[in-house]
C-alpha cells in the first residue's frame, strides 16, 4: 500500500502526496519511487526525496511539492499477445 499525506499550501490549496514505485514491475533493474502531488487542479511528481518526507509538517512537503514537476507520460506497455484466427 502506498503511503500518503495531505497539506494546505502557504495559499491555501490543499494537496494530497502518495509515495509510488514500480516494485512489481516487469522491468529488470532497481525499482524507481517517485512522490506525486495532487491538487484540485495540478499534478506534480517528484524522483529525488528524503527517506523522512512523511512525517514532515507542511511547510516541508510544500517545499518538496514546489520542487516537483508536472510528470511526463510514458509508453504504456502491454504484454505481447499472440493472436490466431479460426478459419
């Protein structure tokens, strides 16, 4: 289960920040952990964190939140299926 906070940035806007990774991924290599920030109307994401980052009081997660940026989209990859027709 991934972790999560919520915050109230210094302009009032209410924020939401969940710990991801790719730990079940089919990849090979380490796993990848990013935070991403969710407003009402902004998403941000975040690679390079401190270990300590939920328990940080607000000012904290909103100057890790002010670091992030918006995430780029990447490839969706789905499995290779073979496909056979019936003729």
């Amino acid at each position: 289960m991934a972790l999560t906070r919520k915050f109230v940035d210094s302009e009032g806007l209410h924020w939401q920040v969940y710990e991801l990774s790719n730990d079940n991924a089919l990849e090979a290599g380490p796993p990848e952990r990013w935070l991403y920030f969710f407003s009402r109307d902004n998403t941000r994401s975040l690679a390079a964190y401190p270990d300590d980052w939920s328990v940080m009081d607000w000012h904290g997660l909103e100057g890790l939140c002010r670091h992030a940026r918006t995430p780029q989209r990447r490839p969706i990859r789905l499995p290779a299926v073979a496909h056979s027709i019936d003729v």
